[in-house]
C-alpha cells in the first residue's frame, strides 16, 4: 500500500474540517482551502528535492514471512494517530475517528485494519 504526501495531507486537513485544492507546481505549488481561499500548505524550498526518485515503496514481505509480522494499524489510523497527537500539544479536541472517516466521505469500517 502506497500514500503520497500530498494524500497524507489531504487526509489530514479533511479530518480537521479542511478541504484541500491544489494549484501551481514545483515550488509554486500551494493546498487551498477549497471554502476559504487561503493558503494551508505550501512547498518549502528546504525540503523540495525535484530530483528524487518518483516513487519509493517498502516491502514487509520478509517481516511478514520470517516474524509473522501484520500490520495493525492503517493509513488513516495512523493520520488520524498523529493529528490526534498533534491536536493534543496545543490544547485542541480531534473528533471520533469515525467522525473524521465521515469527513473524507468514507465508512469508519474502510480506515480499520480488517481481521481475519
């Protein structure tokens, strides 16, 4: 399962309200508000590395085969996870899960590891 930075962001922003738009490119490149207008994300000279490699993928095969290793938490979870935390530093309440899964109009059942 492969996540770009650019969907972690969209995922996070819509968990928190927020619907992202995006325009330009490169270094130009900024997440609109889609309601507001404003400027939420923009690419940082810093970390823009225009030559990396397109895409860079793991394999847990090995973990999985050798360790009987699965995962146990999701894509959005793990969003979820860290906005939640991020949301906590500063005083602030992140909704349910299940709240936050409506906003990126998808079932709660759709972001939780499924078990055998």
């Amino acid at each position: 399962e492969q996540h770009s930075v650019r969907e972690f962001c969209e995922i996070a922003f819509a968990f928190a309200g927020r619907h992202i738009k995006w325009e330009g490119e490169g270094l130009n490149e900024k997440g609109v508000d889609k309601e507001t207008g404003k400027e939420l994300i923009s690419v940082s000279p810093v970390y823009f590395r225009p030559a990396e490699v397109e895409s860079l993928l793991g394999d847990a095969s090995k973990a999985k085969k050798l360790l009987g290793w699965e995962p146990t938490t999701t894509f959005y979870e793990l969003v979820y996870d860290m906005l939640r935390s991020s949301f906590e530093e500063v005083g602030l309440t992140l909704p349910s899960f299940d709240e936050c899964m409506r906003r990126v109009s998808l079932s709660p059942a759709d972001g939780k590891v499924q078990k055998a």
